[in-house]
C-alpha cells in the first residue's frame, strides 16, 4: 500500500513476483490534448489489428466524438468501454492488481490504465495503454504521453495508478480471452455485448469463454438464450439439453427447453420436464405455471427465419 | 428534446422487441442474479436514466447529433451510473497539465512552502516560524 503522506515503498510489486519482461508492440498514436480515452482505444484497436483479421468499426475522429465530454475536457470510464465496444471490441475490466496487470501483459495484451498523474486534491485524470515491463531496469513501458513505450519507474506508477484504484481494461477482438478472467466476470462482460445489441459478438465470446471453461453452467444458459433470442432454435434445444446433461434439475433450463418443444409440437415431452423441476423460488415458480399454461394452450410454432 | 424523444422511442422499441421474444423464458439476466422478471417499473427507471444521461450530456457539451448512439451504446447499469454520478466520475483527460494549470499550482505550491517557512518567494506572506 501507498502512504497517503506520498512516501512511496521502495518496491511496489507483490513479494516473491516472478515478473519477466515483456514488450508488446502497439502502434503508438501521438497524444492530442483531452483525447487520451480515444487515442489509447485507437492504439489498441490498430495492434489487434496488426495480429489478426479484426477490424475496427469506428475511425479515430469517429472514436473521439463518442468519448469526450468538452464540459469535463475528458472521457468518462464507461464511456471507454462503451466506445471500445462500439469498436468492436470487447472490454474487460482487470482486477486491481499488479497480479492481472501481468498475466495480461504476459500473453500480450495491452492494458489501458487509468493514472492520476497528480494529487487527489488537484486531479490530473489519464488513459495510457501499458505495453510492457522492464523487469531488469524496474521500469513499466507504456505509451504514457509524447514517446512511445517510456519508461516509467515501477515505484511512479504503483503511486500514479493507486490513486485511480487500480483501474485497467483490456480490449478485445471476438474470441480471445483475457489472461486474467473469472467466468462469471466474463461472462457478465460478454453479456454485455448482447445488451447493446452486438448479439453476434457475444455468441463468439460465449464460445470462447467454453474453450476454457466447457462445463460452465451460466456460460451454457446464455449461449443458448443468445442462440434463442437470434432463432436459431436448434442450436438453443442442444445447448439447453447439454445443460440438462450436467444437472438434469437446472430448473432455467429445464423451462427454456420445455418453451422450445412446446413450440415445435413437442409438449408431451415439454410437460415432462417442467414436471422435474424442484424449486422454492416464488419467481421460478410463477415463471414455470406460466410455460404450462402456455403450453396446455397450444404454443404457436415458431415462424421459420 | 428532439434528442430524448429519438431515444424514448428506440428504447421502448428494442425492450417491446425483446418482451415480445423471451415473454416465457428465462432470461440470462434472471441467472445473473438479478431478477428473473424486470417490471415495468425497472424498465421505465432505466429509460428515465438514459433520458438523464442525454440531457446532462447536452448540458456538458456533447454534440447532440451523437448522444443518441453514445447512450445506446451503455448498458443499463451503465447509464444509471452515469446518470447518477456523472458529477464525480473522473474524467480521463489530455496528456499535460496547461500552462495556467501549472502556473496556479505552483503559485500553490510556493504559498504553502512559504507559510510553512521553507521558501520565501512572495512579499505578502508571514512565515509561521516569524
């Protein structure tokens, strides 16, 4: 921990770190004034776009009118991660952790961090994207203002990025995943994607997330609620019975499925597995009456795409 | 207005849409850990927060022809935090400190230095240790 009298330990990083050196090749954008959020999305945007067939869907300018906020002469948070992906990229906040900072650094991904560069009492907020570390000289590289990858003492940045909580995102192209993720975390980032209307982004993260974590119940359900959402029945009847195959009282899935075969003249079989459900929840409970209901009524097939 | 209205109408469209879709399933959202079934009064708090992240994004400046992809672009939560706490948030800015920034911190600076009796730059300051 950094004192608040501004004294700052001699070493920062955990004890006993094993962090090696690492330099991430990230096309360097020369920084122009209040634009920092738009700027370091742009340099991570075009090193994605260096390795692989990602490509940005926003310009720079077009970057910069969807962060800055004139009034504040800066972007908001949020909005860095709205912008990014609106990009097309996915944004995943890091743990505040010197942990997290370098597994994603060492599987090369850039992370953009949030400094003050001054005190709380006269802040000078600031997006950089960290591309690397120096483990012999103790120097964290990044592309902090007019040079590229500059070496800043690991002892100034532990007290630069302290005083924004420890704030860092990577941004991603479709299918890759962060170094430092939890399941769960991810999966609330990827479901992200599908609230602001990219459904097809999140299906791929959906995905990739199960490339790590196969047998990932929450993962599972959304996949098969995006399949749904997106008609594409058949891919949602498969997901939902993989479910069932892993715990055969999901009681979500259980419904899910139940919907999908009422809908496709099954509701013999639908009736059936509503009938496993086991559950004290009053919402479950209202949500499955309802499913009968609907399916006692007939369920009106679903119009082919 | 003719920005919130814009909005207005393509919220309720896409939550109408998605209402009309998933009306029996679970939703992912119900998994999450959050309710199962959002009310409508959820759904109207959420439009209303959009409403007052346009709106203050007017005020601040925003140029209004792009508010309306930038509040789509958040999430909920997203923009009920931005609506609720858009006067604290930090603002990641340029790369520099401006001039007059840095002229009135050092003017600060020195004050301090002075009163404290360690510099003695300006005539009009008294020393604590006098």
């Amino acid at each position: 921990m950094i004192s608040s009298s501004g004294c700052a330990p001699k070493n920062p990083l955990p004890l006993n770190n094993n962090y090696s050196s690492y330099k991430i090749y990230v096309p360097f954008v020369t920084p122009r004034s209040e634009l920092c959020a738009s700027t370091s999305i742009g340099m991570v945007s075009s090193y994605w776009q260096t390795l692989m067939p990602y490509v940005p869907r926003l310009s720079l300018s077009e970057l910069d009118e969807r962060t800055l906020i004139p009034a504040k002469g800066g972007t908001l948070q949020i909005e860095l991660i709205a912008a990014a992906r609106a990009n097309g990229l996915l944004a995943y906040p890091i743990e505040p952790t010197f942990d997290a900072l370098f597994s994603e650094l060492s599987e090369h991904h850039p992370v953009i961090v949030l400094v003050n560069r001054s005190y709380s009492w006269y802040p000078l907020w600031h997006y950089a994207p960290v591309t690397g570390y120096d483990a012999k000289e103790q120097t964290i590289l990044m592309h902090f203002g007019d040079t590229p990858n500059e070496a800043v003492p690991i002892e100034t940045f532990a007290a630069l990025w302290e005083r924004s909580g420890n704030w860092g995102v990577v941004l991603l192209p479709s299918g890759q995943l962060p170094a430092s993720a939890t399941a769960e975390k991810f999966l609330r980032t990827a479901y992200d994607l599908e609230k602001i209307g990219m459904p097809d982004e999140a299906i791929i993260a959906y995905k990739s997330a199960l490339s790590r974590w196969s047998n990932d119940i929450p993962t599972l359900f959304a996949l098969g609620n995006a399949y749904y959402n997106s008609h594409q029945i058949t891919e949602a009847e498969q997901i939902y019975r993989k479910i069932l195959l892993i715990d055969f009282k999901h009681p979500f899935a259980l419904n899910n499925l139940a919907d999908i075969l009422c809908h496709t003249n099954r509701s013999d079989e639908a009736l059936k597995l509503l009938d496993q459900v086991v559950t004290d929840n009053i919402e479950i409970q209202v949500l499955i009456k309802n499913t009968r209901k609907e399916i006692h009524s007939g369920c009106i097939p679903f119009i082919k795409k | 207005m003719k920005v919130s209205k814009l909005l207005l109408s393509f919220v309720l469209s896409v939550s109408l849409f998605t209402q009309v879709l998933s009306a029996q399933i679970a939703s992912t959202e119900a998994l999450l850990g959050q309710s199962a079934v959002s009310s409508s009064k959820e759904k109207l708090v959420q439009i209303i927060s959009r409403e007052d992240v346009a709106k203050s994004f007017q005020e601040l400046g925003v140029d209004s022809k792009i508010i309306e992809a930038r509040v789509a672009s958040m999430t909920d939560e997203e923009a009920s935090k931005i609506a609720h706490q858009i006067d604290t948030l930090p603002a990641g800015a340029d790369a520099g400190m401006s001039v007059l920034g840095t002229i009135v911190f050092i003017f600060l600076v020195l004050l301090v230095t002075d009163i404290l009796g360690v510099t003695k730059v300006f005539n009009f300051t008294k020393s604590m240790r006098n």
